[in-house]
C-alpha cells in the first residue's frame, strides 16, 4: 500500500475503533473519495458488536485541513454533498465518538469534528470554519450543529471571517471539551475511551438521543431499561464493589 495515497485507515482495539484521516501531501485534506468512504466504513463498525466506541483522528501532527479544493473542479462528485453525508453518518454512529485534534481543524476537518459527540485538542490546535474564503454557502444542518455547539455569535465569528482560533478560545466558546499538552492527548483519550467502553451501552444511546433532541422515544427507551438488565447489573455491582458487566447491545436493523 503506498502510504502516501489519501486514505482513512481504521482499526479496533479493546473495544475502540479508530479512523485515522491521511493525506499527508495535503495535511490530511478529505477528498471526494474519502468523503464517499466514510459512510460506508461507520456502518460497518457499528454493526460490529465489539465496538464500544469510536475515535476519529487525522495522521500526524494534523487532524484535517479540509476538503480537497481540487475535488470542487468536479461539479459531478458533488463535495459538499458527499461532505454533508459524511457529517451526518457520523453524527448519526450508535455509539460515543470523540474526536481527537491536534494540528489544523479547519473546514471540512471542523465540520466532522463537530458532528462527533466530544471533541479533545492538543495546545497548539487550530479550528477554523473557512467558507467565506471561496464564496462557498455552509451546508444549514453544519451551520445549526457549529451554533449548537459554540453559540450563534462564534458560530457566525467563525464563518463570517474563515479566521482560525486557538484552543483557548475553542475551549471557552464550547467548541472543544478538553485541551491537553501536546504529549498527553493520546493518553488522555485513551483512559476516556477505555472508561466510555466500561459503561452501560444502554445509558450512553438513549443520551445521545434525548441530546439531540429527540422528543419521541422516552418510551422506548423506559422499555429498554426494564428489559435489558444493565440497572439490576449495575446495582448489583455496585452494592458488592465490582465492575459491573454490561449486556445490553442495540438490535441490529433489519433490511427492506
């Protein structure tokens, strides 16, 4: 495989699938293949029972510098619909993901870092949202989650000017959750990740429901909790001072 072809690699350990963004030749820019990849490759992992989590990074010392500019010569890719379908696959992933920044988080790179549940930065990370910069209309449901996230007055900051902030100012406008030394993210997501896959699958998918806004299903989710044993699992290791074993898996969807 020659390393330097834009790619999003993947692998799965001890329960976290990691999807790794790389085109080094253009500090980890998404092309239109790679946007067209991502969906396909979300699916797959959350039909794998053995994931409990997932983290999206980019190769080196750069998460994503946006999308491939050259890829918006080819009016027949359609890019940013691609890159919007890309976004919302991600958004949409049954299970917690975190993005983990270090580097340019600029763009296309700031969309899908926005559509994960957390996001965690290096120091030295920089985030922009940079539209203005080529005329380009930002997609409305990544304009709505960038205002959900940061408030509407950084949202429109951010795409009015295409200017780049730092981690300080991310982390104080809610853009990012956690800011790290340079030498301590990978650490950092790790230990949370591990934590992430020991807690109840079932408490983490109703939040991420009722968080983003979903007004329609407390009765599913109240019928889950009675029949899926993680409350009696997790009381009952709670009073004997174990781990507690959770069961519960989302059901897999059914075709046609």
């Amino acid at each position: 495989m020659d390393r330097t072809e834009p790619r999003l690699e993947h692998g799965l350990a001890d329960g976290v699938a990691t999807v790794v963004i790389s085109n080094p030749a253009k500090r980890n820019a998404m092309t239109a293949d790679m946007w067209q990849e991502l969906p396909v490759l979300l699916d797959r992992l959350a039909a794998d029972p053995s994931v409990g989590a997932l983290v999206l990074t980019g190769a080196g010392d750069t998460f994503c510098a946006g999308a491939d500019i050259s890829s918006l010569r080819d009016p027949s890719r359609d890019p940013q619909g691609l890159a919007v379908a890309a976004e919302e696959a991600l958004a949409a992933f049954p299970l917690p993901t975190l993005a983990a920044v270090r580097g340019y988080c600029v763009g296309g790179g700031s969309q899908l870092a926005a559509a994960c549940d957390l996001r965690f930065a290096a120091e030295g990370a920089l985030f922009g949202v940079t539209p203005a910069k080529l005329g380009i209309v930002y997609p409305a449901s990544s304009t709505r989650r960038l205002a959900a996230l940061t408030g509407p007055s950084t949202a429109k900051h951010l795409l009015f000017s295409g200017e780049l902030i730092d981690t300080e100012r991310a982390l104080r406008t809610g853009l990012v959750d956690e800011v790290l030394p340079a030498g301590e993210l990978d650490e950092r997501v790790g230990a949370y990740v591990r934590t992430l896959v020991s807690r109840s699958r079932l408490t983490q998918a109703a939040a991420k429901e009722f968080a983003a806004g979903r007004e329609d299903r407390d009765g599913h989710w109240a019928g889950q909790a009675r029949h899926s044993g993680d409350t009696a699992e997790g009381v009952a290791a709670f009073l004997e001072r174990r781990t507690p074993r959770f069961t519960w898996r989302a059901a897999a969807p059914t075709e046609g």
